[in-house]
C-alpha cells in the first residue's frame, strides 16, 4: 500500500498532507484500514497501512528494536507496567513530557536517546508536566531522529528504528531509478516503433 505524505510542519501530531486536524487512530478511514492491515508504518515518507506481518522485523535483525505495545484510545499504541501508562507511540491529544526523565520507564527507546527523548526540535509543541512519569513518541521524535515506526496490530509489538541512510546514497539511488524509468521508457518506444513498422511492410 502507498505511503500517506504526512506534515512535517504540524507538530506535535500526526497530521495527513491533505487534512487539518490530528489523524484519528480509532475512527475514520485510516482505522477501517488499520482493521484490515497487519501493520501500520510511520516515517519520514509518511503513513503506510500493510498487511504482512511485522514479527519479520524481530529484534537483531538489523537495526530493528521492539517494544510490546497495546492498542490505545490516546494514541496508535500504548505501553503499560502493569495498570500503569508508560509510553504512548503517536497520541491524538496533548503531547506533554515529564520534567524530570529520571523518572520514565527505562525501555529500548529511551535508553537510546540523551535524557531518553529523540526530540530537539525547538518548537515541537509539547507541553512538559512536572508530575508526568510517561514518555509520549510524537511527530517530533520521527522527524528529529529519523525513526521508521512499525506497529504490527496483531502481535500487541512496536517495532522502531534509527534512518542512517546518507545523503549521498538517497541520491545515487533517486538517480538510479531516474535512469532505470528512462531505459525501460526508451526500450518501450523501439518496440511501439519496431511493431509498427512491421505492420507497415
């Protein structure tokens, strides 16, 4: 399935290009596809739906690390310590931060990050709340630190990465597929032009 192009500019939420407000996890069109994929894909492409299973990606395989992750009405999923909210991947309403990060949940991703948070962005919208013990991933996060987010539904798993992808490889590969497209282009205007002239003889 294709990617849905996401606003960088709208932080802190996951907004769609062609929409104004915060996507919505559990109603609308994108959870009528969500129901029916096995994944649903966050990055800096955008949002893709899928339907093969993301337990593929697990973890040591490559850069890929995993989280277990419960489908939320606050957010796309939600990491609990038993009845307590530790994590929220993509929430839908405010994004807040606690002021002291001693205090999260210690977990693959915020042991990742200085002060367990991928976000510098300076206005990345997000309130900080003395007393919140939760870390809250937002667009911030996805943008800042380049995160590939997969969320495979079925397995209750958050799967995230690192993009380390340089400059200098995204463009030999967007040049490659320039001059691939423009082969393949060229190849079939011979044969449109060889098959009409044989039907002229």
């Amino acid at each position: 399935m294709p990617y849905a192009a996401i606003d960088h500019s709208v932080m802190p939420f996951i907004v769609l290009e062609d929409h104004q407000r915060p996507l919505p996890w559990h109603h609308g069109p994108h959870f009528t596809s969500r129901l029916a994929a096995g994944f649903t894909r966050l990055n800096g492409f955008g949002l893709q739906h899928g339907r093969a299973e993301a337990s593929r990606l697990a973890e040591g395989s490559g850069s890929w690390r995993s989280e277990p992750c419960l489908t939320s009405h606050e957010a796309l999923c939600e990491q609990k310590h038993g009845s307590v909210s530790t994590m929220l991947f993509f929430p839908t309403g405010a994004v807040a931060i606690p002021e002291d990060f001693s205090r999260i949940e210690r977990n693959s991703f915020t042991r990742t990050f200085p002060n367990g948070s991928s976000c510098t962005h300076r206005n990345s919208g997000r309130s900080v709340d003395q007393h919140d013990q939760r870390y809250e991933v937002s667009l911030c996060d996805l943008v800042d630190a380049r995160l590939d987010v997969v969320f495979d539904h079925s397995a209750g798993r958050v799967f995230w990465r690192e993009d380390s992808t340089g400059l200098a490889t995204q463009v030999f590969v967007c040049a490659l597929a320039v001059y691939i497209v423009t082969c393949v282009a060229n190849n079939i205007k011979n044969i449109v032009a060889n098959s009409e002239m044989g039907a002229l003889w």
